[in-house]
C-alpha cells in the first residue's frame, strides 16, 4: 500500500488487481455481486455477512437492508470502476480507518463468493490494496474522469458503449434515475450540469489512452 496518511473527509484512489493479474470478474453475475457487496460494506457495522443476508426471506431481507443503511459509513463511494482483472474506487474516508476496514471487508466477502462459486482456494488480489491521497480540487475531478474513462482506455469497450458501462459510476452521473451507489456531489458541483460533466470527461478520451505516461495516476506503475 502507499503510505497515504489516512484522514476523515479526505479522498483517496484506491487500486487493486488480480493476482497474476488473472481476471476477478467474469460474468455479468460476479460484476453484480461486486457491486452489491460495495454498496454493502460500505456500512460501518453489518450484522450479518453479505450471504446471509441475501439468503432472508424477502420481509427479513427487506427490514434488515432498511437498518443497515441507518448505519454511518466507514467511506463514501464517490467513483468506481470495475474491470476483468481490476478496480479503481474513489473513497471519501469518513470514520478512522474506514477506506482500509471498508477496501478489506468489501475483498473479502467478494473473494469468498469467487472462491466458493469455481472451488478455488486462496487470495483473489494482489496483496494490500494501493492508495493515492487526493490533494486538490482539480486532481479530484481528473481522477473521476481517469476512473470513468478506464474501460476506453483499456479498450475493454468502445466509446460510444461508455455512457452505459453497467460496472461503473458513470451511468449514474448522468442519469440520476439510475439506482446509484455512489455520491456525486462532491464531483458534480464543479460542473454546471451533468451534461456539462459528461462533456469534461469525453473530451479527454484520447488522452486517457495515453494515461500511463502520468505517474500520479497510474497506480498500477507504482
């Protein structure tokens, strides 16, 4: 990991790949489960883990969601990428050493699914998770757009699928009718519109294409 210093009400890119770099996700239903699990453990204290709870009966299911999120949050999911062998999430830490309890409960809970599913044993990621303090305003809103760029520049997608990349915050930036897990106000209140955000972001794809030659986002370099 970085030796970013932790703070509440401080942004952090947080990185992590597989093992190898051998895929994570492979299935529209392992991106669904990861999604679930992030919206999930981003909650301070879940009483029950993340199979267990999707295993109630849909009265339980439903009363004990409806507790969980009352809970305060170890981080805030402010942009966040899934990819086949990797993810970027931007994380507003909001509790002491929420982004690392928040990064290790989430790739826990999503290894053992993986595991369980395909009888495999052993770590899914590539050690402890890496991790770059946001610094500025103008950083902030560069390293939104560098995650929401990430399936084009990997070209894993072509530009004109980006808008609807499932496994990613930016549909839900443009779309606020999408169901979301993340928190966009600290990125959108930059921008005069969405459309204004969407904008910011697109005109940069041929740069984000060309992404690894800046070191202070490019955590998989370092």
């Amino acid at each position: 990991m970085s030796q970013a210093i932790f703070a509440n009400n401080h942004f952090y890119h947080t990185f992590n790949r597989g093992v190898a770099r051998q895929p994570t996700f492979k299935t529209k239903r392992d991106y669904d489960r990861a999604i679930i699990a992030l919206d999930y453990y981003q909650y301070e204290k879940p009483s029950l883990k993340l199979a267990r709870a999707l295993s109630l009966n849909k009265e339980d299911e439903l009363k004990f969601f409806q507790g969980l999120r009352k809970q305060p949050k170890l981080a805030e999911i402010t942009a966040y990428c899934l990819m086949p062998n990797h993810f970027h999430l931007l994380l507003k830490q909001k509790i002491k050493n929420g982004v690392s309890k928040f990064l290790s409960n989430f790739t826990n809970s999503y290894t053992r699914y993986f595991n369980t599913k395909r009888e495999r044993v052993g770590p899914l990621f590539q050690g402890i998770f890496r991790a770059v303090r946001i610094e500025t305003d103008q950083q902030l809103i560069h390293v939104s757009r560098y995650i929401h760029l990430n399936p084009v520049a990997s070209l894993v997608i072509k530009e004109e699928e980006l808008d609807t990349y499932s496994w990613s915050s930016l549909p839900e930036y443009l779309n606020p009718r999408i169901n979301m897990i993340s928190q966009q106000k600290d990125i959108l209140d930059y921008f005069p519109s969405r459309i204004a955000y969407r904008k910011f972001v697109y005109d940069q794809i041929d740069y984000a294409k060309k992404l690894e030659e800046i070191k202070h986002l490019m955590l998989e370099k370092r």
